[in-house]
C-alpha cells in the first residue's frame, strides 16, 4: 500500500478498503448464517477456500513487482520464537476457560502455558535488540514514530472492542431473543451498512483535517452506540429496538478506519511498510484475543451468579419436589455450557413442560442481566482508545513526509 499509492491518495484508498470491509461484515452474518441454518456451523471455514484462492490469484496478476533489487534474509529464528510465544499466550487465553484455567495434561496447566509464551516473547525481543544493525524481524524503528505507535493500541482496541461487542450480542440475539442465526446477521447487519455510509465522507476528510478529529468521534461514536445497544437490550426487547445504537455505532465504525491507516502509515518510510502491516494487524488479532478470553469469562462469571439468583427466586413459584433440582441445575449450567440458539432455558435438568417456561425466564433475564456489565468493558476500551488518540502528532503546514523525501531523492 505505501509502495503502491501516494500520502494524497491513500485517504481515497483506505474508504474503499473501509466500503469493502463492511460489504464483507453485512455478508459475514447474512452468508454465515445461511450456511449455519442449512449446513451446519463448519461450512462457514469451507467458503474462505475459494475466495482465499481467487485471492491469491487476483494479486499474483494485478499487483506490480515493486521489490528494490536487493536480496533480503528471512530471520527464522526471529519467526520461530515469535510464533511460539504467540502460540503459547493465545492457546492460553482462548483455551483456558475450557479447562477450568488448570491443568491440560499431566503437569502443564493454562498459567504455565501462557508463561511460557511470555517469556518466549520476551526473550524474541531482546534477541530483536540484538539484531537491529542486521536484518531483524521486527525492526524497532517503526516504534519511533509516534502516530504509529498510537495507532496500532487503537487497533488493538478495535479488536478487543469488535469481538467483545460481537460475543455477548449475537448470543443475546439467539438464545435470548430466540432469533435463527441468519436473522440475527440480517439484524446486525445494519452496522456495517452505516459504517459503509461514514467512510465515504471520512475519506474526503482524512486529507484536509487532522485524522484525530475524525478518530476521536468516532471512537466515542461506537462506544455510545454499544452503550444503548446495552441499555435496550431487555428479555423482550424486539430486533429493531437497537436501530439507533447500531447506526450510531456504524457511523462511528467508518470514521475510524480511514484515519486510523493513513495516520499509521502517514510519516513512516517505505521499505517500513511490510513491517508496519504485520504489526497493526498482529495486535489488531491479540486485542480480539484477549476479548474471548476477557470478555467471555467474565460474561461467564456473571452468567454463573445471574441464573443462580434467578433461580432461587422463581423457584418458589415450582412445586417442592423440583425445586431443589431446579436451582441445582441453573447453579451449575453455566459452567456445563449450553447451546446457543433459540427456546434456551439454560439448565440441562428434565423439567416437565409447564416448568420450561420458568426455566426459559429464567435464563433469558439471567443472560441480560449478564451482558449489561459485560458490554461495559469493551465500551471503556474505547473511550481510553479515544483518550489516548488525543496526543497524535498533527502535520505541521507545508511539511514533507519521509515517503515525499525518499520519492524526490529517487
């Protein structure tokens, strides 16, 4: 991309990437859902094949070889540590609530792993200090910009704020609100479609003011807009109730990309420009990480205390011989697990049928109840983002970017 395209045309480039980022997230839960109605949930990794293949095949043709002419070594031991590391913490982080954050096998439990996956990254950088006269993997002169640096916590906000928005939300649509796994995409497909909307106009923008002051609204844009998707969401809410709060958030969404990749990449060489890519779209991938493991376990926790109060206080409304039964079943359902989808009562305990309706109010309210402080956390993430964007380093007037210099020197 910086190879490829000017400072002046990249705002105009990255709305395009912006439009078909969410031409993919209105297709994303509308095909995917489809494909989980009628196939089942593994054919959604099958359609990636093809298009990962004409992919492949497109860029092999239409992007031009703009290699310098020299010939570069590939740091293999900076790719095994990284890998490795980066293996042990996101195996962790996404595993560790299956096996009860304990052991996996034999001795290795989930801190150890994700320990060693640490230190492992700790010991890939220092061994990168070590190697930045050579030709390092990771070289830390990308860190030295500051726009950069900003940009890519922003990034890694997204993706915790992304997923960790996404987990409870879709959930609450099945289970909660009983929808098919396609209507839920259909509903939340309103998001993208706006944020579709905002990146035509933010690209004409990103040029002419400071990126931050696009960023900044946007960032609190999609977090007001997951706040009242919080603050509507209700055991009987209706689908459309969160119109408002999927608009304002997708408007805030296509705010943010556009001058989230020009600012990143605005004053950072060239040749730093692989580098650079790696870099945001690694944390952009560790930030949604840590939602899963974030967010989910302690939507798990919160689920685990809701259903038992819950139950205790319907309880009272069974006959005495189920009773026990009842709350003994909820107080242990949400570390069992269940099965998202509609008609849940989230107890795995045979019930007669004029007891499933209690059941199934049981959990529906124990899941709102649940998600409310839940969507709190990625809605903080966002505004500390927001915060953090404030010190973005503006273009003074006139100045001339390092990819100008390195243009005019050729």
């Amino acid at each position: 991309m910086m190879s490829l395209f000017p400072v002046e045309k990249r705002g105009g480039v990255f709305a395009i990437y912006g439009v078909m980022a969410g031409l993919a997230v209105v297709a994303g839960p509308v095909v995917g859902g489809f494909l989980v109605t009628h196939f089942g949930w593994r054919s959604i990794f099958t359609v990636n094949i093809p298009i990962g293949l004409v992919t492949f095949a497109l860029a092999m043709f239409l992007i031009p070889d703009l290699r310098p002419g020299r010939r570069h070594r590939l740091d293999l031991i900076g790719v095994a540590m990284a890998t490795t590391g980066l293996l042990g913490v996101i195996f962790g982080l996404i595993e560790g609530q299956r096996y009860d954050w304990g052991v996996v096998i034999g001795f290795i439990t989930i801190p150890e792993i994700i320990a060693a996956g640490v230190l492992m990254l700790a010991a890939f950088l220092y061994v990168q200090s070590r190697r930045q006269g050579a030709e390092p993997l990771l070289p830390f002169e990308v860190f030295k910009d500051r726009n950069f640096t900003l940009m890519t916590l922003v990034m890694a906000a997204m993706g915790f704020a992304i997923l960790g928005i996404y987990l409870p939300l879709t959930i609450y649509l099945q289970s909660v609100l009983g929808l098919s796994a396609i209507d839920a995409g259909l509903t939340i497909a309103l998001q993208p479609v706006a944020m579709i909307v905002s990146s035509g106009v933010a690209s004409s923008l990103v040029q002419r003011v400071n990126g931050k002051y696009l960023l900044i609204p946007g960032l609190l844009a999609l977090a007001a807009g997951t706040g009242y998707i919080d603050w509507a969401a209700h055991a009987n809410s209706g689908r459309w109730d969160f119109i408002p709060g999927l608009v304002i958030s997708g408007l805030g969404m296509g705010c943010i990309w556009t001058p989230v990749f020009s600012m990143a990449t605005r004053d950072l060489p060239a040749h730093l420009g692989g580098v650079a890519s790696g870099v945001i779209n690694t944390i952009q991938e560790l930030g949604g990480v840590l939602a899963s493991a974030v967010v989910g376990a302690f939507l798990q926790n919160r689920l685990a205390l809701s259903l038992h109060d819950q139950a205790v206080a319907a309880s009272g409304r069974l006959p005495a011989e189920y009773r026990d039964p009842f709350v003994n079943g909820f107080s242990n359902a949400a570390h069992t697990g269940f099965e998202v989808g509609a008609g849940q009562t989230g107890t795995t305990v045979q019930l007669p049928a004029q007891v499933q309706e209690i059941a199934h109010y049981v959990f529906t309210h124990a899941f709102v109840d649940a998600m409310h402080p839940t969507l709190i956390l990625p809605i903080a993430v966002l505004v500390l983002a927001a915060a953090s964007t404030v010190f973005v380093r503006s273009r003074r007037a006139g100045a001339v970017t390092v990819q100008e210099k390195e243009a005019a020197v050729a």
